[in-house]
C-alpha cells in the first residue's frame, strides 16, 4: 500500500498542488514506511525479483552514474544529484521490484501508475493553464515540476497499462481504465507536444500489430477512440504544429544554435573527452554553459550570453553523461522492456510446472512491451534518463518475470550461459 500510494504520489505530482500535503511531505513518508516495511520482512524471499535482468541494469547503471561522478568535469554536481535524487529513483524502483510477490501485487501497483496518470490527465484540464503561442497555436503551461512536454511523456507511458487493467478487472475497472485512456489522449494534445504526438502514433501501431489477446476490430476501435479524443481536446493550431514534423529542415531544432540538432553535435563533442565513463551524470548544462564553442567567446568577450542547455534527448544525455557503459546499460534496459512479452513466452516454454498463465500475465506481456516503445520514441526529445518513470516501468517488467519464473519454476539465468556444443560426460552416482 505505501509503495502504491508513493507511485500515485511520484507519478501525478498532486501533492505539489495542495499545499497542506506538500508541507507533511507525504512522498518521504511513504518511502519511509515502504522501506521499514522491506527491513522488516525476510529480505531474501523479497529481493528475488532482483535477479532478473530489468533489476541488474538499474543496479549497473547505478554504478554507472557513480563511476561518472569521480571521472566527470563535475564531480561535487553529480555526487549531489546522486545523493539528492538519482539513489531515490533507484530505491523506490528496487523496492517496487522487490514487493511484487504475486498477482494481486502486480495488479495493485499497475493500478496505481494507471490512477496516477489519470491524477496528472485531470489535472490539466483542471489545474494547468493554456498559453497562446506564435501562429496562433495554443498548449499547456507548465505544470510544477513536469513542463508540458514533460507531462505528454508521462501519460503517453501510462496508456498500455490501461489495457492491462481494462482487461483484468470487472465493469467498474473496465469503465475506469476506458476513462483513464481518454483522459490521458485529453491531456496529451493540450501538452501540444509533438514528441508525445509521435509516441502516441507509436503505440497506436504497436497495439494494432503486437495486441494479442484482442481482436482486430476492437483494436481498431481502442484506437479510434483514442484518435477521437486526441482530436476533440485539440487546442487551436494544433494540426498545424503537429505538421511542421513532416518538414522538420525547416523549425528551430534544425536551424537554431540552442536546436536539438546542434546540441546533439555538441553533446558527442563532449563525449570524446572521456567516451568511456562520460562527462558526469547532470552535467550535460554545465558542459554547454562551461564547454561549448558559445562559453568560449563569451568568455573571452567575443559572444553573447549561453544557455546551460539540457541534452533534450534521454539517450543522448545517458550516453553522454555516463559514457558508453552507462548508455549501452540503458539502451539495453529499454531493450530489455520492449521484449519482456518475448521473455514471459520464453519461460512459460521452458517451465516445468505445467500451470497456465493468468489472464494478468498475458496482458502484462502485451501491453507492457508497448509502453516501453512509447516512452523511446518520445524521450528521443526529452531528458528523461534520471526520472522515474522508466524505472518504475522497469521495476513492474522485473517483478512480472519474476513471478511468471516462480510460476513455472524456472531459475534465472544470472551467469553466462553454458557452451550448448561442449560434449558432457554424466558420471553414474558414487556412493560416498
């Protein structure tokens, strides 16, 4: 229960809004009570999850950000990030992980990430203001600690977890998890963001071609409905924002120096001072404040002022803040995501229990995958490597194999696999 609340808490961000719960800090307290609660259990049944592959990454990368800090252009910025923040997301996912010891578990935390994305979803048609823009187009402010960029991320993340629960719970849960989607459709076109735009058409194409489980035609229909939804809240110039992707020579992120495209070049630039171990994790600004060909002449008198630009791509400022160690450990825990429905099939022909999958389970293995899809094509604009959406989706992929592995009683490959080739000669039992 903590741990389900402190996702809806961590996730949503409502507490930010209500200043009575901001000055209690719910979120410290709820960790608090998760983590004396994981203390006071038998810790070596709870971190079995943690053996399988999602866990490991998140633990290397980790290290990973660690090993940045010492060899980075910034060791005091990093250390205090990692001590501030970065060791929370990790804890709170490895604690998630670790609390999945069965269905009913699962069930309640996937719940909880669906209501806390449907907390967000409401919040910008009631909290969250419009701004008007040029050309006439008009998006959502931002929204406390997520911009509005941000937000079409996280509820784009949130939206094949609804099918889950749409699929697992009787009539109300069905209604709810239908309201959910179309909430979060809602709120992703008022964001006005085009990488949430391009995630969303991502997932849609994943659902129609990876939704087993669901007939076409009700494919067809989840997908229309959310289409519709999208179109319905469409704040004016919305079509026309979105179709400037079509021609994208032509925006600022091509043309501009603080662009995506520049800052992408400048950011591999600052990969080769140190392309092992990177320049430090959440350095990425103080690399274009201190670094960039702009910091230069400024400081030489030659330039006008610098913008302490972010990576504005999560895979750019992984690899470039970590190194290659840290950025191919993330690449590959999203890689890890995407195939978790491979996986469960994976165990579910190699156990030997001979118990059929629950319906939870197939969905989990559906859906799950799909979520992982949206989140790379949107965090391709966004800088998203440290935050905890990702993590919390990697903590369920973790526990969801580990449970489907307890099911089929199938032990966890955690070493390197054996030489299938090798010649093995089976000696009869000797008596001692």
């Amino acid at each position: 229960m903590p741990l389900a609340l402190l996702i809806i808490l961590t996730i949503s961000r409502v507490h930010q809004y209500f200043g009575f719960l901001n000055k209690v800090r719910p979120a410290l307290l709820l960790f608090l009570w998760a983590g004396g609660l994981f203390f006071a259990s038998a810790r070596e049944g709870a971190t079995q999850n943690w053996r399988e592959k999602p866990a490991r990454l998140m633990l290397y990368l980790g290290g990973a950000a660690v090993v940045s800090t010492v060899f980075g252009i910034s060791p005091g910025g990093s250390a205090s990030f990692i001590m501030n923040t970065y060791w929370k997301v990790l804890a709170l996912a490895l604690m998630v992980a670790a609390a999945i010891r069965n269905d009913d578990d699962l069930w309640t935390l996937i719940w909880s990430y669906v209501i806390a994305i449907g907390v967000l979803s409401w919040m910008t048609l009631t909290v969250f203001h419009m701004e008007s823009g040029a050309n006439g187009f008009s998006r959502l402010g931002d929204g406390y600690t997520y911009d509005a960029n941000d937000i079409g991320l996280v509820c784009l993340t949130g939206l094949p977890l609804c099918f889950v629960t749409f699929r697992t719970s009787k009539k109300i849960g069905k209604i709810a998890s239908l309201g959910v989607v179309a909430l979060a459709c809602i709120a992703i076109a008022r964001t006005g963001s085009r990488g949430a735009f391009l995630g969303i058409i991502a997932e849609a194409g994943a659902l129609l071609v990876f939704g087993s489980g669901i007939s076409i035609s009700k494919r067809v229909a989840i997908a229309v409905i959310g289409a519709a939804a999208l179109a319905i809240a469409a704040p004016p110039g919305y079509l026309k924002q979105m179709g400037t992707i079509a021609d994208p020579t032509q925006d600022y992120n091509w043309t501009s120096r603080t662009g995506r495209k520049q800052v992408a070049l400048r950011g591999f630039g600052y990969l080769k001072r140190n392309p092992i171990t990177g320049i430090g994790v959440m350095n990425f600004p103080r690399a274009e404040g201190t670094l960039s060909d702009a910091a230069q002449n400024f400081e030489l008198g030659n330039g006008s002022g610098v913008k302490w630009s972010a990576a504005h791509n999560t895979f750019l400022e992984a690899v470039v803040e970590m190194g290659l160690i840290g950025g191919i450990v993330f690449v590959s825990l999203i890689g890890v995501g995407m195939g978790c429905g491979r996986e469960i099939r994976r165990i579910r022909l190699k156990g030997s229990s001979g118990t059929a999958p629950t319906p939870l389970i197939v969905s989990f293995g559906a859906y799950m995958p799909i979520a992982f899809i949206g989140f790379a094509v949107s965090s391709f604009f966004l800088s998203f490597a440290y935050m905890d959406p990702v993590y919390i989706l990697a903590a369920l992929t973790a526990g969801g194999l580990g449970l489907v592995r307890r099911k089929m009683k199938v032990v966890p490959q955690t070493g390197p696999r054996p030489n299938r080739h090798r010649a093995v000669t089976v000696r009869p039992h000797e008596p001692r």
